[in-house]
C-alpha cells in the first residue's frame, strides 16, 4: 500500500477498507509514514469524514496498537465511565467508589486535563501520594482486591492514539466527531470492560457546545462501542453551569470526599447518581434508575462509600489522612471572595471563562508542561436560576499567584448574566440514549 495514495482517496471523500486504515495507524506508529504524511490524513479526514465502519476500522487499530487487558480473571462485571470533560466535573472520583461499594467493578483509566477542564488524574494526584502510573499487572491486582482502580494511559494502552492526539493538537484536527470517537473507545476498549456509560457535556464550558453536536459524538461513540459488543448507555448532560462548587484540584477532592460522606451539592448528586445508576444497571446490580439511585445513597449513608475510596486511595499509595482531615491539607498564598456587584437573578454563566479563570490561578495547564498547583482554584456559588443580592458572596478564589487575582476577579465577574426576571434552571440531564 502506498500511503499518499490513501489520503488522496479521502481526500476525495471515498471510504477506506479495514486493511487501508490499519495500514496507516500501523504505520505510523512504526514511524514508517512521517507526521507530515499522517496530519495530511487527519485532515483529510476531518474535512471529509468517516462512516461508522470506518470509525470502527480506526478505534480496532488505535485499539490494537498496543495491549487489550484481559480481565476475565476478575469476578463480576466490569463497567466504566467516561466523560466528555467540563468545569467542575468530579463525577468520577465519587462514582467509582459507590459502584465499587455497591459490588461492580470499575476499571478506569483516565486522561489529565489540558485547557480549561480538569483531568481526573490531577485531581487524584492532588491527594498527596497517590500514585496514577501503575503498570497492567498491578492495576488487575487493585481491581481484584478492592473493585476500583483509577489510572493514566500507560506506554502499552493504546499507544496510537498519544502520538496521533498530540498531532491532532497541532493540526487543528481537533473537532472531528469520527477521531474524537477513535481516541476515546481505543483506550476504554483497552480497559476490558464489559460495559461504559458516557456523559456527553454540552455547553459554555463543554467542548461540544451546541446539544446537536453532543447528540451527534454520543451516538457515534455507542455505534463503536456496539460494533465490539459492548453495551453502552449515554446521558447528554448540561454544562453551562459548574458542577457542585468546588472547581480546581484538591477543591474537587474535597467536595467528592463532602458528597460521599453525605454532603448535598443538588447538581453534583443529581447527574453523579444518575451515572451511578446507569453504571449498576449495566453492572446487573439495579433494573431501574430508581433502584439504583437508591443503593448510591445506601452506601453513601452506611459509610461503605466512603471507606471504600479510603481503600483505593491506600491501595494507590495515596495518604488517606488528608480525606479524614482535610483541614490538615497546605493553603493558598492568597486567598480572597468575590461579592456580586448587582441584584438579580443568575441568567447565564460563561462556565469557558469560569475554567479559565481556574486555569489563571494555576489550577491547570496552558501547555502539557506547565506545573499545576493542586491547592488553586475557585468556590463558586451562583447558580442559574437563583436570585442574588448586591454585596453577597459569590465566589472565593485560591492561589500562589498574585500577579493572576485580579485577572482571575475580573474573568468571574464578567461570566454572570443577571436578569430582573425569574429564570429558569437548565435541565442537567438533557437527553438519555440506549437505557
């Protein structure tokens, strides 16, 4: 096979074969095709597209270029969760122990965030110790002991899919609901899962903004997962809020560690207990959202919840006496609130500029090199919907930086809309397909 002759044929909009697209991934990755040859077919790809058995075609070969875990050894079902990332979203570090608790295993790798979302793995990281970089043979030991186990993307996980992302960051190649789908389902696949419930974000703060979009990745990403016989369900949820109030690393540990010992962040419980019940369903553990509902709240309520995240984060060498004792955790250089400068009721939230604001304070990455501050980040406590007075609290903010304060100020004041009208609050959970 010759490899310009395969872009030329996208290029001009034709399908490509199983054999063709395993070529080039194979390829590439063996550094027998340049990266100026494969980010020609990237755009290739992204301006003209791909069918779904092209999609799958290319997540079989991302998947393929390195190791799929067999974890049939591993008693039970085995159910992951993936999000499409937004402001605020913790879903995973409360999940993961409840349906651990609840007796489904959750096999997660997990990527770092880069812009203005936060990644799972640096939230993890926040908790002084705790290791993301386990090799395959301990993470099934984890798995096997405790239920749950949260990693990174390792060298033998779906190696085609770090060298063609960092490509596609460079080459604009980005937005492509075809390799978007392709990156994620390579390395879930890789999991040896038996089952996934996506949480597709959609608005201000996702990076599908427009609800048509989302709908759109949300069932090219089930049409994939199908095509491997894996079952799937996926919630199409709202972003344009925050989700709970804590935004930045240690801040979202500690409002996980809040919810799963019984803390009520109305938003945050809603969208994370719907996860947990689609994710127990699939489990074989609940038959309806309601019964599912119902058992996170059992092991939220019986402490087993909790003591199960003590028990992963000890399992990972993390020091779990940070979670008994969040008090005991290192502050910020500079911590100052924000109070509203008018009356009104909350009409919009630019949640972009509220995870940017984030990232100024240190909270996240400008670069992939760039040095997170774990102990950065912000309280945030409008809502929309909720009425608000003139001088009351909305927001506190945490950082080393003093040079960012009164940028980070002026990007949170000017994300509120306010109206002298009641609003209504979006609906968090949009759309629910395949349940």
């Amino acid at each position: 096979m010759n490899a310009v002759e395969l872009i030329k044929k996208k290029r001009n909009g034709l399908t490509l074969t199983n054999e063709e697209i395993n070529y080039l991934i194979t390829s590439y990755v063996k550094g027998k095709i340049p990266d100026y040859q494969f980010s020609a077919f990237l755009m290739a790809a992204f301006l003209k597209g791909m069918n779904k058995e092209e999609t799958s075609y290319l997540t079989k070969a991302m998947l393929y270029s390195g190791k799929a875990i067999d974890l049939s050894s591993v008693k039970g079902k085995k159910i992951d969760k993936h999000s499409t990332g937004g402001v605020g979203d913790k879903t995973s570090l409360i999940l993961a122990p409840i349906v651990a608790a609840a007796g489904v295993n959750v096999p997660m790798i997990s990527g770092r965030g880069l812009g203005h979302t936060g990644g799972t793995l640096d939230k993890l990281e926040a908790i002084p110790g705790f290791r993301t970089d386990i090799n395959l043979r301990r993470y099934k030991q984890i798995l096997e002991k405790c239920g749950a186990v949260m990693i990174g993307q390792t060298k033998d996980i779906a190696p085609a899919d770090k060298s063609i992302y960092a490509l596609r960051d460079v080459t604009g190649t980005i937005e492509s609901i075809p390799l978007i789908t392709a990156s994620i389902m390579s390395k879930k696949l890789a999991e040896g899962i038996d089952g996934l419930v996506l949480d597709v974000k959609t608005g201000s703060g996702a990076f599908m903004k427009r609800t048509a979009d989302a709908k759109k990745l949300a069932a090219s990403l089930i049409e994939t997962a199908e095509s491997f016989d894996k079952k799937v369900v996926a919630f199409i949820t709202d972003m344009n809020q925050p989700l709970g109030n804590y935004i930045g690393n240690w801040l979202e540990v500690y409002e996980s560690v809040m919810t799963l010992q019984g803390g009520l962040t109305e938003d945050l419980n809603e969208v994370t207990f719907n996860l947990i019940a689609a994710m127990l369903i699939l489990g074989g553990k609940a038959k309806t959202i309601e019964e599912g509902i119902e058992i996170a709240q059992y092991e939220i309520r019986s402490g087993r919840a909790f003591d199960k995240f003590l028990e992963i984060v000890k399992l990972q060498k993390g020091d779990v006496s940070y979670l008994k004792n969040p008090e005991k955790y290192p502050r910020s250089k500079y911590e100052e609130k924000i109070y509203s400068e008018k009356t009104g009721y909350i009409k919009a939230i630019d949640n972009y500029s509220i995870g940017l604001a984030a990232l100024e304070l240190g909270a996240g990455r400008k670069t992939l090199t760039d040095k997170i501050d774990a102990k950065a980040g912000i309280i945030f406590y409008p809502k929309i919907g909720k009425r608000i007075k003139k001088g009351e609290l909305t927001a506190k903010i945490f950082t080393d930086k003093k040079s960012q304060i009164e940028v980070a100020k002026k990007m949170i004041y000017d994300s509120l809309t306010y109206s002298g009208k009641k609003v209504r609050a979006p609906k968090l959970i949009k759309t629910v397909i395949n349940l």
